[in-house]
C-alpha cells in the first residue's frame, strides 16, 4: 500500500467522523438519495459480504455505457464558456454537481465497496472522494473545463486552472467545497496525523495511471479486512499488476494472498517468482519467502 489509500481505519480520507454534507438549497434530491441508501444500505452490505465478488454489474459493459450516457448528461447540463475562470469553473461544478444533484461523501462510504465503484457512484450519487472526484473531473472534462486531479495523501481532491499559474482546489467528498491551503493542510493532518505545509510534490497533478492504482488501492483494503472478499482483494490485486510502475510489493502480497485462499501451489509458484525477481539486492528476504513457498507446499500434505 502507498499510504494514502481511502478506506484506512474505517474512517475517510482526512480522518474525521464527521457526517456533515453539502449545504444546499431544497436539497430535495441530496435527500431523496441519502433515504434510498439508508434503505438498501443493509440489505447491499449482506449481499456483498455473502457474494465475495463485486456487486452486479461491475465490469457489464451495458452500465458501463450507461455511465458514459449520465457523464455526458450531467456535462451538458453546464454549457462550455470559455471566459470562466477557475473559480468560476470550480463554482459552476460545485453547484451542479454539488447542490443540485447532491453529490458528496459521508464516513459511512467507506463501508461500502460501491463507493469505489463508479457506476455506483453516478446512481447513489455517493462515493469516496476519489471516485467524486473521477465524476467531477469527467463532466467538466467534457464541458472544457481546464480541470485535473491531485492525490494528496489520504484525501483525493480536484483542481481547475493551471497548476504552475492561476488554479484553485475543490473538495467533491464536500459538495465541491473550495480548499484554502490551510484547509488542505488540514485535511493532510486529519489522515497522516501530521501538520506541516504540503510540498509542491504533493499538489502534483494525478495521472490517469496513478488514479486508477489508487482506487484499486482503496478496493484491495476494503476486501482486506473482509476474509469473505478475497475473490474482490485478488481481483483488484491482478488489475493493479497490468498497470506500468505499480509497486513491485504487489507481487508478494497477491502469492501470500494466494496461499491464504488455499491455492497453496500457486501462492508457492508465485512466492519463488517474486524471490527470484529480489534476490539480487535482497537476498535475505528472497530466502526467507522461499522458506514461506516450501511451507506453502508442504501444507498439501
């Protein structure tokens, strides 16, 4: 893990219980949601945790494309000006998205393997803040809106602008809320336990490829903690190897989660591939997870 997945301790990305949503006007339709969740919430926890995969339609193309279809809804309900400044471009999001269809985050989320999952996202209109962060990023990509992603350490957060010029910083996990860097100092402190001002490194813009691993990131530690999900864990584990300069770690992590499953050959197989792949410049622990690959074989007997 690179410490700064979401779901860490139960608790969200900046480390505070707290369930306050977006203030918003009539927030008829924030509510109508939040209703619809507290209803199915249960009932879609006890399907999860007996499934041991993701929830239905994970992966179908069909909501795939319907996702695509509200993305481009949602997009055009906030028309291209190309005078707007980042601000300008923040403010126009935050009330779309924020106060009127209600999109936001709550602690409860992290609970939730549909928060990281972005079709469910679109249809709850609730989700972790990277995956809020994908749809705010999504709609104004769509509207021209000069908008990207930045990964701070726990917490993922968008911004509109130029990075090395005139920018600002929203926060969709709150409605859209714009962030001063006190506050994002804050929301740091919140998740690392740490204040300190943020390095220039750190408002970094986030690649395609560093969101995705860190959204799968955030999948592998929900199933981690749910021995039942460890179909998810593999999964999620096996899409984050395809990826280019993922963490070499992952390959140890997925052989050990193998034998844990009881496919003790190929957590064997995959303990000695990895051994060879460090021994060079660690060959103490190179033996010593060739130590843990004999075990795994010998536990057929």
């Amino acid at each position: 893990m690179d410490g700064r997945d979401e779901h860490g301790n139960g608790r969200g990305d900046n480390g505070e219980d707290s369930d306050k949503g977006p203030e918003k006007d009539g927030g008829r339709e924030q509510d109508q949601a939040e209703d619809a969740d507290r209803n199915e919430g249960k009932a879609q926890e006890d399907k999860d945790r007996g499934a041991g995969t993701a929830p239905h339609g994970h992966g179908d193309e069909q909501s795939l494309l319907e996702a695509e279809i509200e993305l481009d809804r949602l997009a055009g309900l906030l028309p291209y000006s190309p005078s707007r400044t980042p601000e300008e471009w923040a403010r126009a999001l935050g009330r779309l998205l924020g106060t009127e269809h209600g999109f936001h985050g709550t602690p409860q989320d992290y609970r939730r393997l549909e928060s990281s999952l972005l079709q469910s996202v679109l249809r709850r209109r609730r989700g972790l803040p990277i995956l809020l962060s994908v749809v705010w990023i999504e709609v104004a990509r769509r509207a021209g809106a000069p908008v990207y992603g930045v990964g701070l350490p726990g917490h993922f957060v968008i911004g509109f602008g130029d990075p090395a010029g005139e920018h600002v910083l929203a926060d969709p996990y709150n409605g859209g809320r714009l962030l001063s860097s006190g506050d994002l100092e804050l929301l740091v402190a919140g998740a690392t336990g740490v204040r300190r001002p943020l390095s220039a490194s750190s408002l970094h813009p986030a690649g395609p490829v560093e969101i995705v691993l860190r959204i799968l990131n955030n999948i592998r530690a929900w199933a981690a903690t749910r021995p039942e999900q460890s179909g998810v864990q593999l999964l999620a584990l096996d899409l984050s190897l395809l990826l280019p300069h993922r963490p070499a770690r992952l390959r140890y992590e997925r052989a050990q989660l193998l034998v844990e499953r009881g496919e003790f050959l190929d957590g064997a197989a995959a303990l000695e591939e990895y051994a060879s792949a460090i021994e060079t410049v660690e060959p103490s622990e190179a033996e010593s997870v060739r130590s843990a690959a004999r075990i795994a074989r010998a536990r057929l007997n």
